[in-house]
C-alpha cells in the first residue's frame, strides 16, 4: 500500500489562505474528494478534496496555518492502486491557470463602456453548475460600483461573492434567494452604467482551463477572487453572512437553524459544526429560544404566548377607533419589560400590605433636615427605609436569599437597590452594603445615584448585586401596590404616600403619620408568616428608629 501525499490543487489566485477547518483526523478511512480541510480567504471558502482514498496516516497541517498550492495536507495510505492517479496531486499540471485572466468576471455579454442600460451576467464560475444563490446585497435603486459583491452562490464546496462587472444604479436585480445559477446568466440591469470593470479578455472563459475533479473547486473561487478584489466597497460588514464554511451552511439550512444565531465557537469566532449542533440541543431542551420563538413568546406586549398555552395577543386595528401615533419602546423599557415579564410569570408571587407609624421619624427627619441645611445632604424617607430594610433582613435572612437550583443562597452581605424614575424608563441604582453606612451616607449616595440613573450615566456595577429591593412612590402618592419581584431577588418592598390618619391608642383616635408598605415575596422560599412578622418588625422599626441599635 502506497502512501500518497495530498496536496492543495490549483486554488487559483489564493495565495497563502488559512486553514480554518480540519475535517479528518488520523486513522479515518476518507474517499476520493472527500473534503479534508476547509481554507477560506477574505472572498470565499472552500473545501480541499482528497485526491485518493485511503486511511489517513499524518495530518500535515494544523488549524491557522496558511497553505497554497503544492501544500501538503496530509498522508493517505491508499486503498487501493485505482485511486491513486490524483489529479490534484500535480497542481501545477493540472490547471492550467484557471484564474490568470483576473478580469473572469467581466460580462461574457461584452458590455457597452457608454451610459445606458447595462446588463450583469454570471461570470465564469468554473465548474460549478446551478449553483444557489443564498445572499443578495443590493436592491433597486441602489447605486453599484464596479466589482461590488451583488449576491452570493453557494454550492456543497465552496461559497462566492458575484461582483458587478460595472458601475451604475440598479435597475432590476433578475435573481433571489434560492434561485440557482449558472455561467452567462443575467444577473442585473444597471442604468448609467460608467464602464466596465476590466475590459475584454474577461470574455475569454478561464472555466475552459477548469480541471479534473480535485481542481475544480478552484475555478470559482478563483473567479470570486480575481473578480472581486475590492470585495464589497460599500463597507458592509461582512455582509451579514455568519461565519462558517459552505458545508455548515448546508447542514445548518437543512436543519432550518439561524446560522446568525449561533455563536461561534472556532478560530475567529467561526461557526463550526458542532455549534449548530449545539445550537439545536440547546433549542431542543429549552434553554436556548431562537429569535423566532421570541418574537412568538409573550415578552413584549406583541408576543403570542403561545409556550404558555396561552391565546394569542389581541391584535387590533386602534386606527379603526381613531387616531393614533406609533412610537417604538426605548431600549431600557424593552429590557426591562422582558425581566419584568419573566420575573412575574416565573415567581409565585405574593403581597402584603401593612402601615408604619412614622409619625416621630418623619419629624426627626424634618428636624435634622433643618439642623443639616448647610451640609446640602437631605436626608430622605427612603434612606430611613433601606436602614430599617437591613435590620428587617438581618432577622429575616431568608428574604436576603436566592434561590439557585435546589439550594437556597443566603447572602453575607446587604446591597439594597431603589427604583428610580428616569426619562427612559425604570432603572434600580443599587446601595452597596448599606448595613455599613450612616443614614446621612445613604441619602448621599442615593441622591447621586438618582441624578446618575436620570442622566442614564449609570455603570452596570451599580446596578448589579442587589440583594433587596425598594421601590418608593412616596413622592409621588397613591395608597398601596404590588411591586414585581427583581429576580434572583426574592422579595420586594412597595411603599407609598403617607398619610395622616387616626390611630385608636386604646382610648381616643390620635392623628398619626402612616406609611403604606407593601412587601412582595416569593412564595418558593418565604411564607406567609414570615412575611407579615417581617412587615410588622420594619414597622416596629420604623415607628422607633433607635431598634435599628439593638
Ligand atoms: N410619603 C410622603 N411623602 C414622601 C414620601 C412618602 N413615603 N417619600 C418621599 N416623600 C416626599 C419627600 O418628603 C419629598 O418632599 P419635599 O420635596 O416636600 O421634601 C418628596 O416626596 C421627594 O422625596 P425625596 O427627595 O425624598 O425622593 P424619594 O426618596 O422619595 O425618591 C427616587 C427618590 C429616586 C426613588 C424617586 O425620585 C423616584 O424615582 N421614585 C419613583 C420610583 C418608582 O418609579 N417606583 C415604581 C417602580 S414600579 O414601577
């Protein structure tokens, strides 16, 4: 049995390209033009086909290594004496230089240098025959400039950028997605067309030099390459298409997976094919939604939910009743209206409602306010409430917990976060250990936060961490709410205007400031009573601050 070297055939123009891919490994038994590694350049990929059967003995190339033709990709022993004639073994030989009329590409219809229409055909394209076109770059009215990527086809070996053979605007583009093409096809009619990008010899087909089998693959791409050396001087970032070689592509249309979706896990964030396998795993068992099945799911008001079983959203015409103006939803409010959704249909949430006498705390903060007034700090009510907050979760841990998987993960630590209102929407600022900090500090703190959170300067440190949530409406009014739980938080404290209301002391109504309080808790991991002594405790704490000390 022969050990045969194989080596990269003709690929055309491509000098030095990138392995990208390795397809075998040593000891797999591969088959004549079984695709061994996969290369890829700025313009195309392709795959190297083995000129011989065998069981491969040494790889000779490893991932990020460059090769050109002659390059050595591996050692076959062969199977057999029959496979051995490789074509591509003699690169040099065997093509004839498919590539050396750079212009291939021009219009095998020669087109007119003067203004007017202007028709675009499929250049030479080598060997390659129906291929698909599976991207297209341009529209109607679009202005082209000479060898911009129009559309790319894409056969099981190799993927390419067609350029316009010419400049102008673009009358009517004659291909789609899922069209299939061949050499001389038309392909656009441009207007104003300003000359052609190379001109003649392109007429002369470099496909006749296209070769045997293990060649082939080079045509094309060579096509791809000399016709398109600007690639796509619009600028278009890669124009969309997701990094990954032709065959993955397939694979991943076959299985209908959003290639963009996937996230590359090869060299230079390359999909391979174990992410689209990955992928489709991850979709299958749940823990991964396409973009599809979001925009199904019921996390924007526009959804279905159709996961929850649920009907669909009414989809109404308003303009039917009247005028309307549609404005899209900022992006802190699409954010934040899917956690809010999540967080309200995942925690078996509940709300108690309680009041706090703060009649001689609101008085000592009034007073101090005044003591205080040329420090410029203000204490606030809501500073007052994340002290109390702590104490409450000292004695309560539980409701500084969270739940992770089977365990519950009581927190050493008491990072308190407030909602603050802000033009974009509802953002929480978070108050890192505030059972370290003074009430004034607190007030500080809180106060810069805010104007940093309405200014939308806050950085994600402050707003992560938080163990326990306030979310006050007490300057604003109302009586009492039900504030959403701020997963993987598991309770939150709502609280609302006080007022002055009478307190029977046992023998007469007494005029007391109350202040309404709400607590919403996770019914996984809190109960009932724990709940109603935690609301009692802060309001024991609340009606005599000097608590917090003991
Ligand atoms: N009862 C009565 N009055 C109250 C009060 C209460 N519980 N809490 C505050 N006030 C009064 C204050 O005394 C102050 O009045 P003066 O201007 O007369 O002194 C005024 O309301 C403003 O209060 P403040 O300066 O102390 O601010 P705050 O601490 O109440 O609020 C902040 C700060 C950032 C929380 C607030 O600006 C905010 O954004 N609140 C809205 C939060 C929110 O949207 N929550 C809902 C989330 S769920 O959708």
């Amino acid at each position: 049995m022969a050990l045969v070297e194989v080596k990269v055939p003709d690929i055309g123009d491509f000098d030095e390209v990138a392995v990208i891919e390795l397809l075998v490994k040593v000891g797999d038994t591969v088959k004549a033009e079984q695709s061994l590694i996969t290369v890829e350049s700025d313009k195309a990929s392709m795959e190297i086909p083995s000129s011989t059967a065998g069981v491969v003995k040494e790889l000779r190339v490893a991932l990020g290594d460059k090769v050109k033709e002659g390059s050595v990709v591996l050692v076959v022993e062969a199977a057999g004496e029959a496979a051995a004639p490789a074509p591509a073994a003699a690169p040099a030989a065997a093509a004839p230089a498919p590539v050396a009329a750079p212009a291939a590409v021009a219009a095998p219809a020669a087109a007119p240098a003067a203004s007017g229409p202007v028709q675009v055909f499929v250049p030479d394209i080598g060997d390659f025959k129906d291929v698909a076109v599976i991207e297209v770059f341009v529209k109607p009215g679009d202005t082209i400039k000479v060898e911009q990527s129009l559309i790319t086809v894409e056969s099981d070996k190799a993927s390419m950028e067609i350029p316009s053979s010419h400049a102008g605007v673009l009358k009517e583009l004659k291909v789609k997605v899922g069209d299939t093409v061949n050499i001389g096809d038309l392909l656009a009619i441009l207007e104003g067309a300003a000359g052609a990008a190379a001109p003649a010899p392109a007429a002369a087909p470099a496909a006749q030099a296209a070769a045997p089998a293990a060649v082939a693959m080079a045509a094309p791409v060579a096509a791809a390459v000399s016709a398109a050396p600007a690639h796509n001087p619009t600028g278009t970032p890669a124009l969309g298409l997701p990094h990954a070689s032709p065959s993955v592509r397939k694979f991943a249309r076959e299985l209908g997976v959003p290639l963009e979706e996937v996230q590359g896990k090869g060299p230079k964030g390359r999909i391979t094919l174990d992410d689209v396998q990955g992928f489709t795993k991850s979709v299958m068992s749940g823990a991964v939604q396409t973009a599809a099945q979001k925009a199904k799911a019921p996390a924007s008001t526009g959804g279905g939910g159709s996961e929850l079983g649920l009907i669909p959203w009414p989809k109404v015409d308003f303009a039917k009743f009247g005028p309307i103006e549609r404005k899209e939803m900022g992006r802190i409010k699409k954010i934040s209206g899917a956690n809010l959704l999540r967080n309200a249909v995942m925690i078996p949430a509940v709300t108690n409602h309680d009041d706090a006498d703060i009649t001689d705390l609101e008085a000592f903060r009034v007073s101090t306010n005044k003591e205080n007034e040329k420090s410029g700090v203000k204490v606030t009510m809501l500073a007052f409430l994340i002290k109390a907050s702590v104490a409450a979760l000292k004695k309560f841990p539980e409701f500084n917990s969270s739940i992770d998987g089977d365990s519950l993960v009581y927190k050493q630590y008491w990072h308190i976060g407030f909602a603050a209102d802000t033009p974009n929407g509802l953002m929480v600022p978070v108050i890192k250990d505030a059972d370290k900090k003074g009430v004034l500090q607190i007030s500080q703190e809180m106060g810069e936060l805010a104007k940093k959170a309405r200014d939308g300067k806050l950085s994600p440190a402050e707003m992560s961490g938080a163990t326990f949530t306030i979310s006050s409406l007490g300057g604003i009014g109302g009586r009492y709410f039900t504030p959403i739980i701020n997963a993987p938080e598991v309770a939150i404290l709502g609280v609302c205007k006080s007022n002055m209301e009478p307190v029977w002391d046992g023998k007469t109504f007494q005029p007391r400031l109350m202040l309404p309080l709400s607590l919403t808790w996770d019914h996984r991991v809190i109960d009932g009573a724990a709940a109603a002594r935690f609301n009692a405790y802060l309001g024991q704490i609340l009606g005599d601050f000097r608590r917090v000390l003991l």
